[in-house]
C-alpha cells in the first residue's frame, strides 16, 4: 500500500535555522547508493520511508553524515517521547553493559525488577503484575493469550472470542493482524479465525455513528452472545486519526465487559508513556483496563514491551511457562526505567498537554485554509494527525499525503510515510522534549507544505 519517495539527488533550497539545517542535494548521492546497497538484502516491503541514511539523532534533531539535520516530527515511530539518544538513557545504557551485564534470560536481573516495580506504580491499583517482552506485536500476541486462557479457565472452552476494531492497528504477526481492522493486511491469513472479528470502531468521521450499540449489534450480527467473548482489544487512541472513541462509549464498554466477565484490553503501544497529555491514554476515559500493552516510548530507545495487568489474570499461566529469550533484558529494561525517571521528573507529559494546544490550532487552521482537500485534523496532547481527501470527497488521497511528506523531507522536517488504513494520515509526532519555538517552526513548515502540495495537483 505505501508508495516509493523519488530517489533521485535533486537541488533543493538550503535551508539554515535552530532547528533544521539542509545543505546538500538530498535525497545526498551517497545516501542513495548506500540505500541501494542495503536494499539489495532486504525485501521491497522494507523500503518505506522518505530516503535519510539516519546517522545519528539527538533530542529532536535527526542527522545525516553529510551536514543535513531534520526536526523530527516522527519519534522514530512514537519511540523517542524523552528525546533522541537523552543523556540518561545513554548512560544506563552505556554504564549496564559497561558493567558486564548484556543478558540474562529468565535468570532475574535488578534492572527488570526495578522496571517492573516502576511501571507497576504508573498504572492504576491493582494492576501489578506483567511480562516483559520485546515489540509491540509480541505483546498484543501475548495479550490475547491471557483473555482465551482466563476466559476458557472460568468461563469454559466457548468463551474464547477476542474483538478488535475497525481500522485498528496491533503489529503484523498472524495474531495482532487478526485482532486489527486494517483490511488489506489480513490477506494473507486466508484462514482466519472466526472468533477473532473486529467491531465498527466510533471515530466519528469514517464510522459516523458513535453509539455503543454499534458495539453489541456487531457481535450479534456475528452469531455470538456477550458471555462467548473473551477479551476486547481497543487501541486508547487509534494511530490512523489520531482518534479517541466518545467518553461515553468507553465508560459503556467497561460496564459491558464487567457484565459478562470480558477483559478490557488498552493497547497503550503506540499512545502511552506520556504522548497523549496523560501519561496512559485510557486516563482521558476515565476507567480502568484488565491489561496493558505497552512498548515504543516505555524506553525511548532499545526494544522493550509488555502487558501489565492483574495478578489474577497473569498468574493463571503454568510455572515456568511465560518465559522468552530476550524478556527483561538487562540493558533495556535500565534504558526503559531511565526513560521513565525523566518522563517523570522533567513533566514531559505536562509539556504534551500543554503543547498539545497549539499543535491542534495550527492543524485546524491548515484544515480550515484546505477545507475540500483535508477531510479531518484530530490531535491530542503531542500526537496530531491530518488526513487527506480527494477534492470534496470522503475518500482517501494517499498520494497528496505523500508528497507532503516528500516536501517536508526536503525542507528539514522530517515525517514518516503517511500512515492510516489508505495511507491518508500524515501523522505528527515530535519528541516530548519539544520546546513551543520548535513546535511552532516545525508547524509553520508544514502548513507551507501542504499549500504547496495542494498547489502542485
Ligand atoms: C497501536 C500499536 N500497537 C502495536 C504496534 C506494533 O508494535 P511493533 O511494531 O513494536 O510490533 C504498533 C506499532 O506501530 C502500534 O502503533
């Protein structure tokens, strides 16, 4: 579905502030032979971003070696929310494998235990317990497992059923695409499991009606009564608005699975950590999950995952039983509790809400400029989204969402492939750490951007 950035070296304007800094033909002559070359070992579908050969990144600068710097709208995919490569981060890093330790298996080691103490204390009572794991797809998997198990242990081998979401996006291993709502990228599953399905998921925009109703109509129209379903799996905001379901929607949901003994699933991967203005996402609904998957920003940096929940829930499984090479591995679990220390002790969640207020009037006032060609603007805290239409339509222009991006590469702002179920979201997501001075510049290029685009077409 994504679709290639133009890989040939062209003159663009130099570009010279704080912030950004372009003073080569970009994508550079070397970068591309270099992309050449790796891509000569890697299958096509690896190639899809804009053509940077990333040579470093610092706070919210991304470097190439040839004198180019970028201000990053992307967190290297929602990863870095303390900032590229912060300090502390790189010093548990450093001083952990200095110190000999690069891993341990299941063996224990202090620095998953003072992770898992830490996060234990960032998530609401009760919520004690967790697994370790390494990607996010990893951790839905894992996630699913424990509602079939708890919903087979007590409720008997039919209560097994898991429902995701339209549009929704989990990872691309064979459970998470199942659990997410993205057609397209089911196809290849062919055998699907039945009692895996996908609700209408209440954005407002492509699914207009919100109500709860759509919730239990579907599993109706699907055959299936309430007491067969095991777990539901929501992303907290789904990553192709961003959209967040009504309140009122969700408080409904939690009272629906207290009912029918049903755990509640937030997938915080993408939305926790700080992101959204509240250091978990579900904490704008206002209501408490069984389990949380978490990863990307829990560390800012190396691969760390998991799903915390209640003791009840995670202590069903056999002893010995939930074990996997890499979880709590030593030097990711210390870059993870010293990304977390400075979430919390710099107020980076307080700097999201707070600048989250001037990203959603610059986006809506792009919006309101390009009313026919921007179907919808939604951001919350420091994630935004803006998602392109054909002219007066509501249908998706993955292609004017590219060239956006395209454009804005070669202005030093930096944006991943548009994401979103037809590629129409052009996603906005900068480091935690971004001052309002950045902010604004990096908003002021791209609204530049986009008058541009739609000029061109
Ligand atoms: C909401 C959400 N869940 C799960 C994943 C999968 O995470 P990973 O790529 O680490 O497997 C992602 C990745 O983008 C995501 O955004």
């Amino acid at each position: 579905m994504g679709m290639p950035f133009n890989m040939t070296p062209r003159d663009v304007a130099p570009v010279g502030t704080k912030f950004r800094c372009i003073q080569t033909q970009l994508p550079h002559p070397e970068a591309v032979e270099t992309i050449r070359r790796i891509q000569q070992n890697e299958p096509r579908a690896s190639e899809s971003q804009p053509p940077l050969l990333w040579d470093r990144a610092e706070d919210v600068g991304v470097f190439d070696r040839f004198g180019n710097k970028w201000l990053d709208f992307t967190s290297g995919v929602l990863v870095a929310n303390s900032g590229h490569a912060a300090p502390e981060v790189k010093q548990a890093i450093v001083d952990t494998a200095q110190h000999g330790n690069l891993h341990s298996f299941a063996f224990y080691n202090e620095q998953r235990g003072e992770l898992t103490k830490y996060l234990a204390d960032l998530s609401p009572d009760g919520l004690d317990k967790m697994f370790l794991l390494s990607s996010g797809a990893e951790a839905i998997e894992f996630a699913v497992k424990c509602c079939r198990s708890h919903g087979i242990k007590f409720g008997g081998d039919k209560k097994l059923a898991i429902v995701g979401f339209d549009r929704g996006f989990h990872g691309r291993t064979l459970g998470a695409q199942q659990v997410g709502g993205i057609p397209g990228q089911k196809d290849w599953i062919v055998l699907r499991d039945p009692a895996i399905f996908n609700a209408p998921f209440p954005d407002g925009y492509w699914q207009e009606d919100v109500e709860f109703e759509t919730f239990t109509e579907k599993i109706r129209n699907h055959g299936l009564k309430p007491e067969s379903i095991a777990g539901v799996v929501m992303e907290s905001f789904q990553g192709g608005g961003p959209d967040f379901a009504p309140v009122e929607y969700v408080k409904r949901l939690r009272r629906w699975c207290d009912r029918y003994g049903v755990l509640l699933v937030f997938d915080e991967i993408q939305a926790g950590c700080g992101r959204s203005g509240k250091f978990w996402a579900f904490e704008h609904y206002d209501v408490k999950p069984d389990l949380i998957a978490f990863g990307k920003g829990v560390s800012s940096s190396l691969p760390m995952s998991g799903v915390i929940g209640r003791p009840d829930v995670l202590d069903i499984f056999d002893h010995g039983s939930l074990v996997s090479t890499h979880s709590g591995n030593p030097i990711c679990s210390a870059a993870a509790l010293a990304n977390l220390k400075k979430i919390k002790n710099e107020k980076l969640t307080e700097n999201a809400a707070n600048l989250g207020v001037v990203l959603t009037e610059r986006l809506e006032a792009i919006q309101s400029k390009h009313s026919a060609r921007i179907g919808r603007v939604s951001s919350r805290g420091l994630v935004g989204g803006l998602q392109t239409v054909l002219a007066g339509k509501k249908e998706p222009d993955p292609e004017l969402a590219h060239r956006i991006v395209e454009l804005c590469f070669e202005r030093g702002l930096l944006f991943f492939a548009p994401a979103g179920a037809w590629g129409q979201t052009i996603k906005l997501c900068p480091p935690l750490t971004i001052t309002e001075e950045a902010l604004i510049e990096g908003m002021d290029v791209f609204a530049s951007a986009v008058d541009d685009a739609i000029a061109e077409q």
